[in-house]
C-alpha cells in the first residue's frame, strides 16, 4: 500500500507508507505512545491497563522497538520484539491508532520488525494473540503468513 523503504546513516531504516512513517524507538515519544496504546485498549473494550514494560521501552527492548509516526509527528501505532526460544524471536506490542486502521499501518510496522529480525539471524517470528478481545489480531497475522502452532500462538518463518 503505497510503502518504500530508504536506508538511513547507521544502517537505520525507515518505511514510509500513505499513512506513517516508522522510526525506531525514541524516548521523547514514550508518553505519547503509551496514551496511544491505552486508547487502542479501550477501543477494543477492554479496561486499559498500563504495561510496565512500556515504561521503560530500551530497558526492556533494547533496539527492538518501533514507532509508527504521523505527518503531524504524532505515535499512531508501535511495535517491539524479544528473543522467544532458540533461532525465534516474539512479537511485542502490535498496536495502531483505533481510528487508522486498516491503511497499511499494521502491516509497515509488521514488516519493519521482522526485517530486523531476519538481518539479526533469527528464523522464526511469533505472535502472541492475547484475550478474545484482540479478534483483529486472529485476522491481522494469517494474512501475513502466519499459522496457529499452538491455542493462542501464531508464527512463521522468516
């Protein structure tokens, strides 16, 4: 949909789409993706709850973390991963702004993680689809290849 790639200095890439662009993790933007990710929870029902881990988003990831940036510089989806089992790495934190779905998004996000993942050796991505609630992920993750290998978990190669 309308997505390019351009390299940047430090071997930085960034995905630009109609919608986003996605840059790696800065700090200044932590408050303004936590409040994005807690609207994406109440949207989908649920009684949004902080994650910790979203506290202290390089503690936790490192340089495994990416945020789906608006013309306006505003964080409109993110996306992390962490080493999962041998040769695998998981999925983290798969959310787009409630009402900017379904333009490519997602799929930007999707796309940049496991970039990184396959060029950091691994060979495997995993998603973890949470409660009934996240119904959309159940949908999101097959149309990019992933396949159910256990109740609640999808993967695929890389």
């Amino acid at each position: 949909m309308g997505e390019t790639d351009s390299g940047l200095a430090g071997g930085e890439r960034r995905t630009e789409s109609r919608a986003a662009r996605i840059v790696p993790y800065e700090e200044k933007y932590r408050d303004d993706m936590i409040f994005m990710v807690l609207e994406a929870k109440n949207a989908l029902g649920r009684v949004p709850t902080l994650n910790e881990d979203l506290l202290d988003v390089r503690g936790h990831y490192g340089g495994h973390f990416w945020l789906a940036l608006s013309d306006d510089d505003r964080v409109i989806g993110c996306v992390g991963y962490e080493p999962y089992a041998p040769g695998a790495a998981k999925l983290h934190r798969l959310y787009v702004k409630y009402d900017l779905k379904r333009r490519g998004i997602g799929a930007a996000l999707l796309k940049t993680a496991q970039a990184h993942m396959k060029a950091e050796g691994y060979k495997y991505a995993v998603a973890h689809l949470g409660g009934k609630e996240y119904f959309e992920s159940r949908q999101f993750y097959p149309k990019h290849g992933y396949t159910e290998f256990e109740p609640g978990y999808m993967g695929r190669a890389l």
